[in-house]
C-alpha cells in the first residue's frame, strides 16, 4: 500500500508534499515516513496519507483560473499608489509575482 | 498544556492542530476567529447590491470577484475556527443568522449609494488589513495560514476601492459632494473600527499573553490614521472636525477624542442591538434559508458515497 508524505520543516509553516512510502499499514507508514523523509532535512512534523485518499483534479480535466485574462482581480491592475500602506505594497508585490510566474508552473 | 506553558511558548505560529491547548486558549481563539469570518460575511453582504449597482462592466467584475473573495475568507475562517474544536461552522452560522454572532461595527450599517462604496472597499478594507497583516503572526498556526492567503487578496480590494474614490474625486462636482456626504457619514463608524481604547477592552491581554494577536487597537488605529488621513486629503476629502483626532508635534497621529463618537451606539451594536444592523442579519439569513435547498441537495449527494458530489463554493 502506498501513502503520500506532507514534511513541515519547521513549527508554523505549511505542510508540503515531499514523497511517498511504501506500508502495511498507518502505523509501519509512520515509521518509514520518519525514515525516508524525515532524517536529513530538519523536521517538525509529517502528515502520512493514504494514496487512494488523495482525489486528484488536474487542467485537463477542468479550466483552473490563473489561464485566463482576469486582469480585474489583480492588484496591479489599478492604477494608485500602494505604498502609502506597507501590508498593502506586499499584497501587490505578492500578487505581481505570480503574475509573472503565470504559465511557468 | 497548561495555560502557563503556552504563555512562555507564545510566539508566531507556534500552535496548531497537533497541540493540546487549554480550554482558556481555544475559547479566546474562537471568538476571534469566529468574529473575524462571522465580519467577512456580513461585509460581503454589504457589497453584494453593488454587483448589480455597478456603473460598468469592469466594476461589475472586480465588485463580484471581490464578493467571492470574502465569502471565501469568511469559509477560511471558520474552518480555522472548527480547528480549536470548541465550535462546528454549522453552530457559528447559525448563531450568525439568530444574531447571536458577533462582527464589525461598520457592517452593521446600511449602504445605499455607489459614491459609498469606497468608505468600506478602501478604508474599512484598509484598516481590516492592517490588522490582518499583523495577524500573519498569530500563534494559532491555521489563524495565521489563512491571514497568508488573505492578505494576498486583500491588496486588490484596497487598490480597487482607491480607484473608485479617486474616480468620484475627479469626477463631476456631484460626484464629490456624494464622496464627501459618504466620508462625513462614515469616519466616524471608521474611527470606531479599532474599538475603544484598550483600557476599556476587555479581551485584549489574554489574547496578547498567548500571542493570539501581536499589536493592541491603540497601535493598530495609530497606523491606520497616519496612512489613510493623508490619503483621504489626496483626494480632497475634508476630515469632519468631529470627532476630533490630535496630532503630536511630529504631526503624528496619536488620539482620537473619544467624547466626540457615538459609544451608545457603538456598543448597541457590539449586542447586535442596533436596528439597522438586525435589519442585515435578518437580510442575511432570509438569504441563507431561500438557499437551503443547495445544501441540503449537496448532503444527500454526500450521502451517496465518496466522489457522489461536487465540493462547494471556493476558497
């Protein structure tokens, strides 16, 4: 049986997929999550899923958003200064970022 | 983990699901998060009407993307919230259309007019985001993990609301009267937005103590008025000389005279006392019931077995 395996690197950060083991069951794929991916690079915490309960949905099977020109939904498609607030300059910088990235992952 | 142990741990998202927290935490944790989504709903129902009241297409768009974004920060949240296993998102949205939940003091008002739009879409948006920008260090980690999201979509509805106010700025001479009209309607419920000063706010050094929250209302409004007071002259918005809010020598913002607002009013509205604000939370729920037949449709589908329906809504 095959179970997904999400590394935390450290307290506070998002759970990231970072490979997969092969198990009996929950308790042996615990144990070798620990081992295969949580040895070398420092870890807070692992999250071990069974591979069938993960539903997948991918572009061919749907239109994601992100493809299309929704120029509305971005800050910086309005044409005022952002700099007067600080939070508000990085939610744009943040946004323009992954703008540019678009099509690239 | 008791409550001493999570006072000397406190820091930037330092807890999470796999913690035992204490009762004491997850409650006051709750009725934050709780207030936070119960306030992204009942705001997203205050811009709704404008969705259809836009002067344009491209108003239209950015009002009903922005009306999405909300419903789907109030969904972050409580999920957030379900978390600290004190509360069920069913039991917060009930509570919520029983007018039991609490949230913002500016939602409860109504809104009418498009020369109003920006007194929620950029100065009540803005001063949620400087709070929610301090939010990212939340110590309740899923608290935080939503701020991150949000705040990366908040900043086109900030910037969205200053091109409508900066559109009525420098449009017709009616056009400016109707912003100023709003503005003079408005600032004070914005003032308000922070509360009270933090001598009179009751949950504020709990929250501190177990990094719930980083910065006080005091510090917050601070900021919030160095940045928006000039803004709102920009565009040539005459501040109201009440109530009255005093500089330092440095010209700083520092105080708002407290004599000067209505708090009456204010904490009439913290009960949900408020008639124009029942008025919302009725609209809300009459909204609410007339949909019943969507979820209900969607928990028989679930009924049927795993991948027999679709998920709801988005994030």
């Amino acid at each position: 049986m095959r179970w997904e395996v999400f590394r935390q690197a450290k307290r506070g950060d998002y759970h990231k997929h970072c490979g997969d083991v092969h198990a009996p069951d929950r308790e042996m794929a615990t144990l070798f999550a620990q081992i295969q991916h949580g040895r070398r690079m420092t870890t807070e915490s692992l999250w071990v899923v069974p591979s069938e309960e993960v539903t997948e949905i991918d572009a061919d099977d749907t239109a994601f958003g992100g493809r299309t020109d929704k120029a509305y939904r971005w800050a910086t498609a309005y044409n005022v200064d952002a700099s007067f607030a600080q939070e508000v300059a990085d939610s744009e910088e943040e946004q323009a970022e992954v703008e540019q990235s678009r099509g690239d992952d | 983990m008791d409550i001493e142990t999570v006072k000397a741990r406190a820091g930037p998202r330092e807890f999470g699901r796999a913690d035992d927290m204490p009762e004491e935490y997850r409650e006051a944790a709750t009725r934050m998060l709780q207030f936070h989504a119960n306030s992204e709903i009942m705001g997203a129902y205050l811009e709704k009407p404008f969705i259809r009241q836009s002067p344009s297409v491209d108003r239209k768009l950015a009002f009903s993307a922005k009306v999405q974004d909300e419903i789907g920060h109030g969904q972050l949240l409580y999920r957030a919230a379900e978390a600290l296993g004190v509360k069920t998102r069913e039991e917060m949205l009930d509570e919520l259309a029983r007018g039991d939940g609490k949230f913002l003091n500016c939602f409860h008002y109504e809104m009418t007019d498009w020369a109003e739009t920006p007194m929620i879409a950029f100065f009540v948006d803005g001063a949620a985001m400087k709070r929610q920008a301090t939010l990212k260090q939340s110590s309740w980690t899923p608290y935080a993990h939503a701020m991150d999201k949000i705040c990366f979509e908040e900043g086109f509805h900030v910037k969205h609301g200053e091109d409508i106010m900066r559109e009525l700025a420098t449009g017709s001479r009616k056009e400016q009267r109707l912003l100023q009209e709003a503005f003079d309607e408005w600032w004070p419920r914005i003032l308000q937005f922070f509360g009270p000063t933090d001598d009179r706010s009751t949950h504020h050094d709990f929250a501190a103590d177990v990094g719930l929250k980083t910065m006080t209302n005091d510090e917050l409004r601070n900021q919030f008025l160095n940045a928006y007071v000039p803004k709102a002259r920009k565009y040539g918005l005459e501040i109201p000389d009440e109530p009255r809010i005093r500089t330092d020598e440095d010209g700083e913002y520092y105080e708002v005279v407290e004599a000067d607002l209505d708090w009456d009013e204010f904490f009439a509205i913290a009960k949900n006392e408020y008639p124009e604000g029942l008025d919302q939370i009725d609209g809300r729920a009459t909204a609410r019931e007339a949909v019943a037949w969507v979820r209900d449709s969607l928990t028989e589908a679930d009924a049927g077995g795993p991948g027999a329906t679709a998920s709801a809504g988005g994030d």
